[in-house]
C-alpha cells in the first residue's frame, strides 16, 4: 500500500486527492472542480495501485479525464442523479440522459440543443412509453435537466445561447455545444453489455456464496468488499454483512487501512463502524448541516432519542425490513425491455438463482434471529414534525413552511439516506447510528429592534456535540 511510504508532509494531499476521486468517480477538467484533475494527475500511479488493492477498483487517467469502475456489491437507492437545482432525476430523466449520450456517442465536435433533442426524439419511437415531444414544456423541462447533468460533468460545455431558453420557447431559443467526447465516452461504461442481461444483478459483483468455499482465495475478496462498505455507505452495520464478511470488519488492519487511505477517522462501535468525514470532501451528503432539510431532521432526532430513552413508556420493538436493493432489483428488472436483449448472447433468467438465494436467506432468518429495534409511529413522527414547524417554521424555508407533510417525507428520507433508520409503512425504525445525534440543542435568538431583516440561521441554530459530517 503506498500510503504507507508516503512521506507524512505530502500524506494529507495524497489523502485529499483519494477522498476527492472516491467521491466522484468521473472527475474532468471543471468537474467537481478545477483543481480536482491536477491533483489526481499527480498521484495518478499511487492510487492506481492502492484502489487495486483495497478495494478492487480500477483507475483510468488521462490528460482530460480521470475515471474510477468501482466494484458494486449492492444496489444502492440512495444515489440518485439529480438535476442542477438538486432534484431527484425521474424515469424520464434518465431515459433522456442515456439516450443523449448515445447521441453524442455518434455525434461531432459540436451539436446544437434542438438537434440532440431531434436525435434522442428519434431514438424514443423504439421505446415503448417513451416520448420526447419539443412542444411539451414537461419533456423540454426534462430534457434540459438530461443535458445540464451532463454540462455539468464536461461533457458538453456551452458555447452559445441558452437552455433555459430553448426550454421556454424552442422556436426563439437555441443554445450550442462543444462536445468533450473523451468525457462522453468515460461516463458511460458499464462491466458487462445491457444487451446480454436479463437482470441487473448481472452488473452486480460475484456473488459471495460462490467464493465462500474457497477461503484461501476469497480471504482478499472478503476484505475488499468489507471496505468498499466502508467508503460507500454512512453507516456499515455488522448485520448487514454477510457471515465471512463480519469478523473482518471487526479487525484492526481492516479499518486502518481504510482511515489512512482517506484520511478520515473511524468510529467503532459494537454494532459497527462508521468513516467520519470532517474534510466535507468524500460525504455526498453534509450531516449535521445549514439548511431547512438538515436542521428539522437534527431536531427530529432528538425527539426521537427522547421518545426511545423513556423507560415509563416503552416502543415496540421489530426486526429490521428485508434488504431494500433486492426490491429495487425487482423494480428495475421488471423495467428491462426484453426486445433489447440480444438472445444468442443472454444470460439465463434469474428467477431460479433468485429463488434459491431467497430459501437460503429464509433458513438462516430460521436458524439465527436477527435483533430488533424501536419502533416510532408514522402518526407520531408526523405529529411531531408539525409541532417543530409550528415552534420553529419562521425560520424554515417558505416552501416547507406551507408543505409539513412533504417536509415530514425529505426529513425521513434524509435520515433514512444517512442509515440512522428504516422506513416502514407504519413508521420508523430506529437504528443504533441515531444516538451519535442525540442531546441537540437548539438556540433562539429573537429579532432585535433595529433590525429589519434575520436570516434563517440567525435566527436558529442546532448542534450536536461532538458530531462531525457523516
């Protein structure tokens, strides 16, 4: 590993360099920033073979482009694309996004707006459901999303007009591009052909039952995937692993490698580990944060941490849900078309391997009952949501101030994101990362005579002590 002989004044910007590529597997020239590319470049040898080894990923440097191909173990829901004003990316939105790639696949140096529309309007007729029709507000809208995604990331860069304009009226508004076709051809490459497979999980890592009888080989794999988790997810819960994968987590070499790679600080408790993020550099998501968003969840937790500490009136308790990326699984295959499988080429359904993973897992459920945790009614987290917005809502912002339940809704989906708990249909689960939040306290600070304006920070702050970005 070659953190390890780094000399320990350069060790802090090897560090950055590797936090800022695991957080943005496609870096380019301007994305996520300008000096993201030199800073790769010039460690471009040490994390090649470092990503290798710690994690199985492979790195991809050229003079525009630097690209990790991660290794994914599970589907993860929890990453979506989203537009440059922060929306989550819709199935339209992604459909126009892969469409617009394939376009400029075969395009030149240069495209205009209306013309890559024209071409990805064409290649909707083959999709059944799918439409892309320039005098619908809806598909500009969405459209021009697609293409800011990817101007965004270098792919195009704009180079006369406007977007917005296009999309408020196609018959005034143009807007041209510069087509980076080297970014083009880095940001979509996928492990195995779509067309060979009937199932996502096809794009999914070997599955680790059929390393299991092989220790001597697997021991590396085994540990690789065990930090992958570590620097994927806000949370690793031993639970969560699988049976081989729990007692490496639990080792010394394993998490240290993870901390002196990054940088970052572990924190180990009894049901897991989590990778604390004070840099802000690989955390997608800032937590606790500025924001509306960010502030009624850290006020959230403490009322929950209330609630679950009151020993006068106990919570039900219930198991954790089954693994959420199976049912995405589910969702996304039967999303595939099956007129775009190339059938001499395709792998066998999945039904039969999903089948027998299922009654494996059901006989371990059997033999080893998994723990249980509190239970907080959807009625009481609503409820209590209301009452903070009634107590603190001058200070929200105004579209949350006027909307509870979709605030109630981002809230837990924000918490949920984190990992801190699990959604059911009758409420919340509440997951032992949630009390590294507790004991917020929150500060008032009424408006001052002379003053005619207070921001919403201002006016309140929340905090928790000792806690850092997840």
């Amino acid at each position: 590993m070659h953190a390890r002989r780094i000399d320990a004044l350069a060790l802090d910007n090897y560090q950055r360099a590797a936090r800022v590529i695991l957080a943005n597997h496609l870096v380019t020239r301007t994305y996520p920033d300008r000096i993201a590319l030199p800073l790769i470049r010039r460690w471009a040898t040490e994390l090649r073979e470092d990503l290798a080894e710690l994690f199985g990923y492979r790195l991809e440097v050229t003079e525009t482009t630097a690209r990790v191909y991660p290794v994914t173990d599970r589907l993860d829901g929890g990453k979506p694309a989203r537009t440059v004003n922060d929306r989550v990316f819709d199935r339209r939105r992604y459909a126009y996004l892969a469409l617009a790639l394939a376009a400029l696949g075969r395009a030149g140096d240069q495209i205009t707006l209306s013309e890559l529309a024209d071409q990805v309007a064409a290649y909707t007729v083959r999709i059944d459901g799918l439409e892309l029709a320039p005098d619908r507000a809806a598909d500009r809208d969405a459209f021009v999303d697609a293409v800011g995604w990817l101007a965004a990331r270098g792919a195009l860069t704009l180079a006369d007009g406007d977007a917005g304009g296009w999309a408020a009226d196609p018959e005034a508004g143009e807007a041209l591009y510069d087509i980076d076709r080297p970014v083009v051809f880095a940001l979509f490459r996928p492990p195995r052909a779509l067309q060979h497979l009937h199932s996502v999980r096809g794009l999914l890592a070997e599955d680790p039952a059929v390393t299991a009888g092989q220790p001597a080989a697997a021991s590396g794999e085994i540990a690789r995937r065990v930090r992958r988790a570590l620097v994927e997810r806000p949370v690793v819960y031993a639970e969560d692993l699988a049976p081989e994968e729990r007692p490496v987590l639990t080792q010394d070499r394993t998490v240290a490698d993870v901390e002196l790679f990054t940088g970052l600080r572990a924190e180990r408790r009894a049901e897991g580990v989590a990778l604390i993020d004070t840099s802000g550099r690989l955390s997608d998501v800032r937590f606790p944060g500025t924001g509306t968003l960010a502030q009624v969840a850290l006020l959230l937790i403490g009322e929950i941490a209330d609630v679950v500490l009151d020993i006068d009136h106990p919570l039900p308790r219930r198991p954790r849900a089954a693994d959420p990326g199976a049912a995405l699984a589910d969702r996304l295959d039967d999303a595939i078309p099956e007129s775009t499988l190339f059938a001499p080429m395709a792998d066998p359904p999945f039904a039969g391997n999903q089948a027998a993973e299922t009654d494996s897992a059901a006989d371990e459920d059997e033999t080893e009952p998994g723990a249980t945790y509190p239970l907080v009614a959807a009625d009481w987290v609503r409820d209590t949501v209301q009452a903070l917005t009634d107590r603190y809502g001058v200070t929200f912002a105004a579209q949350w101030q006027a909307d509870v339940p979709g605030l109630t809704a981002e809230v837990t989906a924000l918490l949920a994101r984190l990992r801190l708990v699990q959604p059911l249909e009758d409420g919340l689960l509440v997951l032992p990362a949630l009390a590294r939040y507790r004991g917020a306290v929150v500060t008032v600070r009424t408006k001052r005579a002379a003053e005619l304006f207070v921001t919403a920070a201002d006016t309140v702050g929340a905090a928790s002590t000792g806690t850092e970005g997840i």
